[in-house]
C-alpha cells in the first residue's frame, strides 16, 4: 500500500476522532459576588450632563487643567511601570499563540548522515571472525508529520486558559495605566496646593510686615510696650520658616511627577500655578456595571476562568493520547546517490498511550487545581467587597467634605470680620498686639484649611474615578483584540 493510498485514510480516521471528541472539565461560569442595588453615601455622587470625556474614559479632563492632561500623556508615552506592563501583555499573547499551537500538525525535516567502521567481520557460511576493517556508510532524508488530535479538550482548555489569562494581562494593563494617572492627578493636586498655600503665605507675610511697620510706630511713640514689637517679629519669622518646609514638600512633588512621566528630576520642572484644576461632577453609573469595570476586578475574574479551564487540562492527563505520525524519505549508501538513485522509504500509522502508573501525580495536579481555582473565586469576591467598600469611601468623602466646605466658607468669612474689628480696635489703642496675632493666626489657619478642605475634594474625586474602573471596560481595543481566530480542526471537534 503506498502513502499517497494511506493518507485519505488517515485523514479519515482523524475526522472520526474529532467528530467523537469531547472537552473534559468543567464549562466556566462566573463565580457569584455581592453587587448591592445602591450605595449608602450615593448623595455625594452628581449627575452632570454627558460630556465628551465621560464618553472616552479620559476623566482627567473633567478637571479642567490642561497642564495635568499634558502631563499624563507625557507618562502614557514614558512610565516604566507602564512598559513593564506592556511587556508582560505582549508576554501572554506569546504564551497564548503558544497553546494555540498546539490544534497544529508538527511537520519536521531531516538530513542525516552516518559511518560506521567495524575491524571484524561474521562469515555467514562458516559462522567464523574475520578480521576485515570494514567501513560503511549510510545517508537519509526525509520528512515527518506528527499529529496529537485533541480528544478530550485538553488543548482547548489550555487555549481557554491562556487566552483569560491574555485578557486578565490586558486588564492589568489598564489597571497599571490608571493606578499611574491617579497617582500622577494625586501629586499634581498636592503640588499644586502648595502653590496656593505658599501663596497665601507670602499674602499673609505682607499683611504681617504692614502690622509689624504699625508696632514699630506705635512703639516709637509709646503707645505699646516693646513686647508687641517682638510678637509680631515672631509671628512674621514662623511664616517664613513655614515657606521653607512649604518650598521642600513641592520640590519632592515635583520629583514624584518627573519620575511619573519617565525623566529625570533634574531635567524636569513645573511652573508654580495661581490655581487649582476644577473639582468636577463624575456622571452617575450603575454599581453593576461599576464595579464590573475596574480593571482590577476583571483581573480577578479572567483569573477565575484561567483557573477553571486549567482543572480540564489536569482531568485531560488521565485520558489516553493518540498519536498521528507519517514519514516520507530516501536512504543511501552515498550521500549523491540521495539525489541519483535513492532507496525510497515511508511509514504511516496511529499510536495510542495511556499512563497507568504515576505515583499519584495526576491526582495531585487535579487537586492542585481545583484548590488554585478555590483561592481565585475567593481573591475575585475579596476584590468586588474591597471595589465597593473603595466606592463608598469615596462617596462619602464627597458628600462630607462638600458640606465641610460650606461651613468653612462660613468660618473663613467670620475670622475675617473678626480680624477687622480687631485691628480696628488696636489701632485705637483699645487691646493689645496679643489679640490681634490671635485672630491673625485665626483668618491664616481658616484660609488654610479651606484650601485643604479643597485638596482633599479634588482627591476624593480622583478616587471615585479610579474606583468606578477609570472609563475601562471590556470595550477597551486592547481586549477586542484577544478573539480566536477559527481553525476548521477545532471547529469538527466542538
């Protein structure tokens, strides 16, 4: 029988195999997680219009400041953190394309060549040694296929594997990029309300320098004892020290930013502001579809059907495995007679192995992987508790600190009528410069805390976006890129 007659039949034999196969392991379902129908603090969540950045994702430009959108796609075209995550995306669609392999024939060709030397000889009539020296010499040439057909589905379980984990590697490099721009918009609100506190200071400063110059005169003309002069001496020099501590918490800001964006500290710099970005109003979601997208519970979840597909490809070892195999080649006693005159050689058949004995490894992998996909529905669930308690936090911290900043407002506007009618009241000579570096201090540390009150508005924000997921979702085009292309062998076999 020649191969060219074998082959139909073992193409025959291989589309029965398939049509029969099964995928052993269990089909992947989501794990269940608690997703509540409201939040307790959702007051402090406003709903504003659509917006153009609420369709993209690009959050940062609710803030109104073009300086942080500039910034943050210095680091999308430079963070470190961020290649490295790039790296290991590009390191599963590796290792995907590599289970996927696994559906293919494996064709190979081979040269070899041979000599053989032998200083005795066995005479075939006599059955005696002769002492001869002979030398031979032996060439071949060929091709071999070798075909594993996927019977029990342990290929399309690894495939299914490798391919979540592909998509929990694309998650993870959006959660990589968001965790960076969050931490980039965090510093950037920080520097710059040290900007504005300097600022103040230095405000404040002039009005200390103006009070200084009035108890200096009144001093001068023995209205006020000399105490007074040194209490506002003092209280100008504690502005100034204050500016100096100010001066070095931006510097590290500033440090933080330039490493953000991939540079160097001393090649970078950022000019101070007079203001800080807009504390914006994030559109209202539902918690569902919330939570659904952060990056870092979709993580979680394609970790779970990485996990479920790998307890199909440890059942799959207990199964036997057929081999396909075919070869053609030519064989030679000289390596030109491969190409004159050569001795034509093939050999088509199927092989069929099964492990008895293993010392209970198959079971073990088994129950290791039933035990790894237990730990992922658990950190999954973990993950959707901690997103949601994250939502919360940030809800409330809104709605808190809205309401604190109203009551500031009011704070600020009684200190400084206070501070008025004090000064009004020294300068009369009715009280002394004790009273009036009080309600000082008082009009300084209510503009100072309004300002903090603000900072810590904008950084609520900043995590309400990061807790609703950032704007990414399954939609994201790095994800629309993992689909399986078809192949007609997979398709029979399903």
């Amino acid at each position: 029988m020649s191969l060219c007659r074998s082959l139909p039949i073992v193409s025959l034999l291989a589309a029965g195999l398939l049509l029969a196969a099964c995928t052993v392991g269990p089909d992947y379902q989501r794990p269940a997680a608690p997703l509540p129908a409201d939040f307790k603090h959702e007051q402090g969540w406003r709903t504003v219009p659509p917006q153009s950045w609420a369709a993209s994702g690009e959050w940062w430009r609710a803030f109104d400041d073009p300086v942080l959108t500039g910034l943050l796609d210095q680091a999308a075209a430079a963070n470190q953190t961020l290649a490295q995550a790039q790296a290991r995306f590009r390191a599963a669609e590796a290792r995907w394309a590599d289970a996927r392999s696994g559906y293919s024939p494996v064709l190979s060709a081979s040269v070899e060549g041979q000599r053989r030397g032998s200083d005795e000889s066995r005479s075939v009539v006599t059955g005696s040694t002769v002492r001869s020296g002979r030398i031979t010499e032996s060439y071949s040439a060929g091709f071999n296929l070798n075909w594993v057909p996927d019977l029990w589905g342990r290929v399309r379980r690894q495939v299914e594997a490798d391919r979540a984990g592909l998509q929990a590697s694309a998650a993870d490099l959006a959660a990589v990029r968001l965790s960076m721009r969050v931490s980039l918009a965090q510093s950037y609100v920080r520097l710059r309300a040290l900007d504005r506190q300097m600022a103040l200071l230095r405000q404040t400063m002039e009005a200390y320098d103006r009070s200084l110059e009035l108890t200096r005169n009144q001093y001068n003309a023995g209205i006020v004892a000399r105490s007074d002069v040194i209490q506002a001496q003092t209280q100008s020099q504690s502005l100034r020290t204050e500016l100096s501590d100010l001066r070095n918490q931006r510097a590290a800001e500033e440090n933080a930013i330039a490493v953000l964006i991939g540079r160097a500290p001393s090649e970078f710099a950022l000019a101070p502001a007079d203001r800080l970005p807009t504390v914006p109003a994030l559109p209202a979601t539902l918690p569902g579809v919330l939570i659904s997208r952060r990056p870092d519970v979709v993580v979680a979840e394609r970790q779970v059907a990485a996990a479920n597909a790998r307890i199909g490809v440890a059942r799959a070892a207990w199964l036997p495995e057929l081999t396909l195999s075919a070869s053609y080649g030519v064989e030679a006693d000289r390596f030109g007679d491969l190409l004159d005159a050569p001795v034509r050689v093939w050999s088509v058949g199927p092989s069929l192995a099964q492990t008895l004995f293993d010392g209970g490894a198959r079971r073990a992998a088994n129950d290791l992987a039933l035990a790894e996909y237990d730990e992922q529905v658990a950190l999954y669930r973990q993950t959707v508790l901690e997103s949601l308690q994250e939502v919360e936090d940030a809800l409330a911290a809104l709605r808190f600190l809205t309401r604190q900043s109203e009551q500031q407002d009011a704070l600020l506007a009684l200190a400084r009528d206070n501070l008025q009618v004090v000064t009004n009241r020294y300068r009369a000579g009715m009280v002394t410069f004790l009273e009036v570096a009080s309600a000082q201090d008082l009009a300084l540390e209510a503009q100072r805390a309004q300002l903090r009150i603000l900072a810590d508005r904008l950084n609520a924000s900043i995590r309400l976006a990061a807790a609703i997921g950032g704007g990414w979702d399954l939609d994201d085009p790095v994800v629309q890129t993992v689909v399986e292309p078809p192949r007609p062998w997979e398709d029979q076999a399903q």
